[in-house]
C-alpha cells in the first residue's frame, strides 16, 4: 500500500498586520488618527528615531520596502537584520545582502495564469494521492486574475468586428475559459476578472489598485502600502500611480501566492530627473521611446529607476503610467513614480472613493511617501536626466523598442535596414559568433538587393493617384492602436481620434491593404471614444473596435487579408506593422511581417493614411485628397489645446464608476459557460488544452543531491539579445512544425490550431513549441532558420523538439549556450518550464535578463555566465562539444563552477562560469528541482 503522508500546512502572516505573537521587535506600531478614523500603522519614522536612517534621503521606492520588512519582521520570514540591512542603504556601498519582498497581492494575466491554475490544480492532485486534503491548497496572498490576452483579431474594420472576435475567442478557449471559471470558485483569496473587460495593466491602474490598503483585522483597522508582482513583465505599469510591484515568472507568482516571500537583492536605484516640457506635437509615447533608448544605452538590468524633478511633478499620471510601463524594454526592474498631488487627482477622476482617497493622502505624509515641491530629493546610486523640451516626434523599430527613430529619418533608417546585408562575402548566413552579427541584429539589415528595391520610391509620392496602392517593400499590412502602454493615456487615443477627424474631413482614405484595429485597454475608453463623437471617425478609417485585450502587441494579430499574405509570398516583400505597443521583436506581431514599429496612437493612424514606412511625415504628404491636393501631417495633427479641451470635457469619474461597477461578473458569453464545480479538477486525458503537468507526479518527498553534469551536449548554441519570444512558444502554430503534428495527430484541424499562448495549459504542446520561434537562429545549423539543430554525434539536422527526446531517450544530458541579454523580454514561465521539459540542465550565457534567471532557478535548471570578457567565441567553441560541467555539488551563491568542453579531435578546453544562483535560498530552490518542489517538501511531511 502507498504509504500516506501527514499534511501540514504552515502559514505566515505575509500581507496581514503581524499584531500578535513576535511582531513590532522595533516598536513602530501605533494607532493614529487618518480621517477620524483609529489606524494602525508602523511608522517608519521610529527607524529614524533610533538613528537607523534618515528617511527624508531614501529613494521612495525604497521607503516602501522597507515598511513591509518593518511590519512583518520578527515573523517566520523577516527578521530584524533584514530591517537593518535595508534601513543602512547607501547608495555609495549597497549591501549584497538579500531581502525577503513580501508583496501585498498578486496579479495574473490568462496565459501567464492558466499554468498557475493548472499548477494548483496538479498540486491539489498530488495533495491527495499523498493523502492530504487538497482544499488545504489556496492561495494565500489576494490574486487577480483578469483575462485579456486570449481575443485575436480575426474580424476587423467593421462594426460586428468586436462581436464576432469575441465569440471567436469563447470558441476557441472553451477550455481554458472554463479551467479558469472552475478556479473562480474552486479557490478562495482568487478573483477572475471575465474577459471582454480590458487590458490587465489597465484595469490595475484604473480599477484594482488602492495605493494604500485600510484593512479590518479582529485587532482593528491596519494601513500598509500597496504593493504586488504580477506575471507580465508590463505589471510595472502601476508604478506610474506609485504603487510598487513589478513582473515576476510565473513560477516566482505561484511561490508567491503560495506563502513564500519573493527574495530579491538589494537594489541599485537609478535617479531619473525629468524637467522642461514637451512641446507641442510631442506626445507621451514619444518621451516614452526616447526614455527607453537612454536606460537601455546606459543600462539599468536588475536595478529601480526612480523619476523625479520638476518635470516629474508636472506630468500627468497617463503619461507617469506610460512610462512605467516600459520597464521592461529599458531592462529596469521597475520605473517608479511616488504618489503626489497629481495621483489622487487620477484616483478620484477614475472613480475611487474621496474618502478613501483623503485617508490615503493623510497615511502617506505621515509615513514620508508623499511627494510636495518642498520635499526633499532623495541620493539615488546613479542619476541621469532629461530635459523634455527636447524629445521630438519618433518611433522605434524595427526589432527591439529601444531602437528609437526620429520621424524626420524613417525614410533613411529603412533603406539602411533594407540594404544592409547578413550575409558573408563566401556566402551563406552569418554566424552568431561574427561580430557581424550583432551589428545587423542592431542595425535590423534585410539584405534586399537594390535592383528589387531601388530606394525611396514611396507608395504615394506626391503622385497623388490610387493607381499606386499595391503592396511593395515597405507597405504598412498592419496599424494597430493596441496594448497597455497607451490605452491608458486618454489624450493619445483622443489624439488619434482627432487626426481621423480631420483626414476624414479632407476625405483621406487607410489604403485598401492595411489592416486596421483598436483594441481599447478599458470599457471606459470606448464611452469617452463615444460621448467625445470621435468614434465614427475613427471607424470611417477602419479603426473599429475588435475587441478589448492585448491584441496585437502579444502576437494576436490574426491572418493579413489573403491577397497581401499572398503578395508577401510571391514577391518576398519586407513589409511593415506600426502599432501603439512596447513590444516588437522579430516574428512577434506576425510572422508574415519582419519590420514592426512602435509610435503613439496618432502616429498610427498616420501611417495607415500613408501606406508605408518609407515616407518621411514631416516634409511629404501623407496623402492627397479626392481633388489630387496633398494633405501634410501638419495640416491634420490636433493641438495639445484641443486634446486637453476634449480630455477635460468627455474622461469623467461616472464613466469608470458605471463600468467597473460589475467588473467580475462578465458578458452574457462568461455567465452562460458550463463551467465544472467542486474542490478538485477533473483531468480529461483527451484534452488538447489542459493536461495535467509531470512536475510533481511521482514526487519524491525527499531531495536527491544534485550530481555533476557530465557527457551534455548543445541543444542550442545562440547569439545575444535572445528574447523568450525565441525561446518560450507564441503566436501561432505551425503545421509542419512538432507542436502542430501532435495537434494534428489528435485530430485538431489546422484552423482550430489557436495560438500557443491559448494552449498553455498543455506541456505536450508547450514542449514542442520551446525554442519553436520561425526566426530562431542556431549557430549549429548555419543557413537554417527556425527551430533546427544539429543532432549529435551523428550530425543529423532535425527538430529541436526531436532531437531533445532523442538525446533523452539516449540519457544524454543536455545545456544551452548563448551570448548577451538571454531572456530578454516578457516574463514567460514556459520560456523556462519547456526548457526544463526538453531536459536542458543548464544554460551558460554572458549575461541574462532578471526575469528568465530566475525562472530557469524556479525549475531546477542552472543559470551559469561566462566571466567578465570571455564567450563561447573567446573559447573557440561551436557546440559539437561534449561538455562537464563540474563541482555543482558544492555550489555556493555567485560562486564558481568549473567547464570542461572534450572536443572531437581529443583535445579539451576548461574555463571558470559563474554561477547565478545569486542567494541562498535560490540555491535552495535549485536543490529542490525548483520553487514549487520545495513548496510541497515543507508542506508534505512523511511519517
């Protein structure tokens, strides 16, 4: 008979007031008096009054770590030494100790959160093969889970668009949609927010986030800051309303939501001093762009960036929240705004309650987190600055957002990247190991030969004639208001809506093969759209609404019109997307289209006028009107004046109350599902959407000591600026791709296939699709594009999937390496799941992005970095090596390992890494085979 085990299940007061027991060891708690209301609190103040710290000098981000160390030390997971560590912060000396984050809640999106569902699940399943009581498994911390990257635009440039994508989506997500509506009421401490709502980042801003929690406990009212982690990279769009949280694996999330404290370093934090003021014609995208550019220049991976200064104080918390958003892509931790005056304006203008709003100006000033022009400013370890009067009209692209383009140069950017070529003088493609290649990785060369594209012809010329509108280099096949970054931002949509007012008053017309979308981030957009008269505008260029959710900038684009796609084909044109996102990596937005950019939403809609990217808006018409009269960008873009006049006349606080009023409820789509009931998850062993995950059946209660890693092979050799878009599937499914053939072979048509972030819930499709991205490029197969490696030793080219079983069904142990800034990009848990899933034990690069590190720890696999200086290349390696690595079982945090590369002629190079486990409780993890392995073995106790 199985041996049962007896639960326990130990929880700690993580978000709650520690009132009882081991708490206040500083004595810091007390009661106070916010709007004649008794609160308790724990007063930072009282640091300061024992000589701990001068508060008024702390970065604010800073400030609010260290009040939730401060109210949870003397817990089972803050100590007192933690509140020293961090109260001696100095930005001349920081600490490399580590602390233990304990956010306030946590938030989810559905592709991001269908695996964490899917993970409880299967936990509440080992939970009773192991003969506990699966009800025990809960979240513990208050989760969020709002639905919003599923709806693809299918439909588009109509009125039904919306309606129909959005029947499409509960089609094609039956499953998942019903995974989720199951968990809504499985698990307690967990909210759904339905889809058909908005943006996730969106409704935080506008709806979910309270600034400062007021919350009743059977000892009374207790305030603490709000604070959380979320399982998209762009969760750092809060810091814009001053709230600290940023996005984390959603390995890291589960851990999280499951009573384990988020260890983090120290942080460096990054002064960014804002002053001037944008001129007129600029918009909040722009400074965003220019922003993104100047900290990924300068480098601010693992680090806060904290704005402050005159010009920080002056913008409006649209635009703080814009460029919160993008931390991602300028590689910060977070880019943090702390609250002011200009914060409870944005509170009270998106409907929060005035009281609650006064209690929360009343507990930040008394705590020292409130921002007036005669605070001080705060040491910071690194400052930059910029003087916004400066920031001109641009876009970014064509493959990274920090690539920042002046308006003025897109003519002359595009044919640089149109005829610089990524092939060498012998021919064939480029090597990752030339440093060629980073060159026309940054320079984003296509190598069209000038014959097939002479130059700057341009779509419209000032030959203002339709004879003219067919597809050609450069065409504009995709314009796209989408994504968080600014559907935020009413005076950007506004703006946009006030260009395609005047285009269509001059009878312009979006060329007949763009594909047009608006995909509003909230409800409350399409009302302030409506009651502005804007949206018929909008309409009449093909702007219709397809829905609400991250459409395109996710990769959820739909099909271009067939005659373009077929174009494309025929003629191996490199066309464009413009889109209003943050994201535009290579084979992200569609995989039809390799140059994608990023511009405000005003921007966007100018571009669709155009047709093209090889134009330069700010001297060349935009188009010509029905009289053959050219019409200039000038001649139809609206006034700061007007957008701030419309702003102030249609956003209203009754808009945002009406729409968030049932926010949980759904449309009639949600309440009308067959969704399954009771404590436990049904597993249907026939389901192509949810399956059960491997990680934790046949679970060993004990841990098995990590042994060297000897005989590896490459599964991939890879160059730098590695995205999780190339490692982790999304977008759509290929056919003749392993995660389409098993599809197929279960029966699923091709046009059912759904993206692979709707099929997340299924590690058999998952696996597949790692490292699956069309545009992957592995320096073992030169010449070969996608996901192709070389199988070894019998040096046969096949699937990475393929081979990965092959050298498992061999028991061969497999490690990745690669170059700078692996893991780029969105914070994906399958970037790291499938790479453990294929039996990658480890991966060495020069150097990796915050998020994916900690991931790969999540699941037991070994993050290890060549020294300062040294690469694959230094070392002369080309992966066909059989590679040692050795001493892992005396791994220590930020030590070394030692790398023995057996090369095929006898001969053997050995070289130092480091090891990544930068703490050690992330060696713990490790150890464990991952965060939730560990999770169970202190939960699980045999007898």
């Amino acid at each position: 008979m199985r041996q049962q085990a007896k639960i326990i299940i130990t929880h700690f007061t993580l978000t709650g007031d520690n009132m009882t027991g081991k708490g206040n060891p500083f004595g810091a708690r007390e009661t106070v008096d916010i709007c004649d209301e008794n609160v308790t609190i724990y007063r930072l103040s009282k640091l300061e009054e024992m000589g701990m710290v001068n508060i008024s000098r702390l970065p604010y981000s800073i400030r609010i770590l260290l009040e939730s160390l401060l109210r949870n030390a003397g817990s089972e997971v803050v100590s007192e030494e933690d509140v020293r560590n961090l109260a001696a912060w100095n930005p001349e000396n920081i600490q490399q100790s580590e602390i233990p984050f304990i956010p306030s809640r946590v938030i989810l999106q559905d592709f991001t959160g269908v695996p964490a569902v899917v993970d409880l699940a299967a936990i509440r399943s080992a939970m009773q093969r192991l003969g506990g009581n699966p009800a025990e498994i809960n979240p513990v911390v208050p989760v969020d889970l709002v639905i919003d990257h599923s709806i693809q635009v299918d439909y588009f440039g109509t009125s039904y668009a919306m309606h129909c994508n959005e029947k499409f989506e509960f089609h094609r997500n039956q499953e998942r949609y019903e995974l989720l509506h199951w968990a809504q009421r499985a698990f307690d401490n967990l909210r759904v927010v339905p889809p058909g709502t908005g943006i996730i980042h969106q409704v935080n801003l506008e709806y979910l986030a309270p600034l400062v929690h007021f919350r009743e406990t059977e000892h009374g009212k207790i305030a603490y800051p709000d604070s959380l982690v979320g399982t998209d990279s762009h969760t750092t769009m809060i810091n814009g309303l001053g709230v600290l949280g940023w996005g984390v694996g959603g390995i890291e999330a589960e851990a999280v939501m499951l009573n384990q404290p988020y260890y983090m370093a120290i942080p460096e934090v990054l002064g960014f001093r804002l002053y001037g003021d944008l001129k007129d014609g600029v918009t909040a995208t722009d400074l965003v762009l220019t922003v993104t550019q100047m900290l990924r220049k300068y480098g601010v991976v693992d680090k806060f960036v904290e704005f402050y200064g005159p010009g920080m104080r002056a913008l409006d918390l649209t635009i703080r929240a814009t460029l919160a958003n993008m931390g991602p892509e300028y590689g910060a931790t977070m880019g943090f705004f702390p609250a002011d005056e200009k914060t409870l304006e944005y509170m009270l203008m998106t409907g929060r309650d005035r009281k609650h709003v006064d209690m929360v100006r009343e507990y930040l000033k008394i705590q020292g987190l409130f921002v007036t022009d005669d605070s001080p400013e705060p040491v910071f370890t690194h400052t930059l600055e910029l003087d916004m009067s400066t920031v001109e009209p641009c876009l970014a692209g064509p493959k990274r957002p920090q690539d920042r383009i002046m308006l003025s140069e897109m003519p002359h950017v595009f044919h640089k990247a149109m005829e610089t070529s990524f092939k060498e003088k012998r021919g064939g493609e480029l090597l990752a190991a030339d440093p060629e290649y980073n060159r026309w990785l940054e320079e984003g060369g296509y190598s069209v030969a000038k014959d097939k594209y002479p130059g700057h012809s341009g779509l419209l010329k000032i030959k203002c004639s339709e004879d003219n509108v067919s597809v050609s280099h450069g065409a504009v096949v995709i314009a796209s208001i989408t994504s968080c970054t600014n559907t935020s931002n009413p005076a950007v949509l506004i703006g946009a809506g006030l260009l395609a007012k005047k285009a269509v008053e001059r009878g312009l017309r979006v060329k007949p093969f763009v594909k047009t979308s608006l995909s509003p981030g909230s409800r409350v957009v399409t009302d302030y759209l409506k009651a502005s008269e804007l949206t018929p505008y909008l309409e009449a260029l093909g702007f219709h609404e397809v829905g609400y959710g991250c459409t395109t900038c996710i990769g959820n684009s739909g099909p271009l019109k067939d005659s373009v796609s077929q174009a494309i084909k025929n003629k191996d044109l490199t066309v464009a997307a413009v889109l209003s996102g943050n994201r535009n990596f290579e084979g992200r937005i569609n995989a039809q289209i390799k140059a994608n950019y990023l511009a405000s939403p005003i921007l966007v809609v100018a571009f669709a006028l155009a047709g093209t990217v090889d134009i330069d808006l700010t001297r060349e018409p935009v188009a010509c009107d029905p009289n053959g009269q050219p019409v200039y960008l000038k001649d139809i873009w609206p006034g700061r004046e007007e957008i701030n006049d419309y702003v102030s006349r249609y956003v209203l606080p009754e808009m945002f109350e009406n729409q968030y009023s049932n926010v949980f409820e759904g449309t009639q789509l949600w309440k009308q599902m067959n969704a399954p009931s009771g404590t436990q998850y049904s597993w249907n062993p026939e389901s192509t959407y949810i399956q059960e995950p491997p990680f934790f059946k046949d679970f060993p209660l004990d841990i098995r000591a990590k042994q060297d890693i000897k005989g590896a092979r490459v599964l991939a050799m890879l160059g730098d600026s590695i995205t999780t878009d190339h490692i982790s599937p999304a977008g759509s499914i290929p056919a003749h791709y392993p995660a389409g053939e098993y599809l197929l072979n279960r029966g699923v048509d091709e046009k059912h296939f759904n993206s692979y972030g709707a099929r997340r819930g299924n590690h058999e499709v998952m696996m597949r699709g790692t490292f699956g991205n069309v545009r992957l490029k592995n320096q073992l197969v030169p010449g070969k594009v996608g996901s192709w490696t070389l199988h070894l030793p019998d040096r046969q080219e096949m699937y990475i999937y393929d081979a990965a079983m092959q050298y498992m069904k061999d028991k061969v142990p497999l490690i990745v390496i690669a170059g700078k800034e692996y893991g780029t990009g969105s914070s994906r848990d399958w970037a790291a799941k499938g790479t453990q899933l294929l039996g990658v034990q480890a991966v060495i690069a020069e150097s990796f992005e915050r998020i994916h590190r900690s991931n790969l720890i999540g699941m037991g696999v070994l993050p290890l970095q060549f020294k300062e200086g040294e690469n694959f290349r230094t070392f002369g390696l080309d992966g066909t090596e059989v590679y040692d690595l050795l001493d892992i079982a005396m791994l220590q945090p930020a030590g070394e390992l030692r790398v023995v590369a057996h090369k095929a002629d006898g001969t053997a190079k050995t070289f130092n890494v480091i090891v990544r486990l930068n703490s050690s409780i992330e060696v713990e993890y490790f150890r464990n085979g991952g965060i939730l392995h560990r999770f169970l073995r202190e939960n699980i106790k045999g007898n």
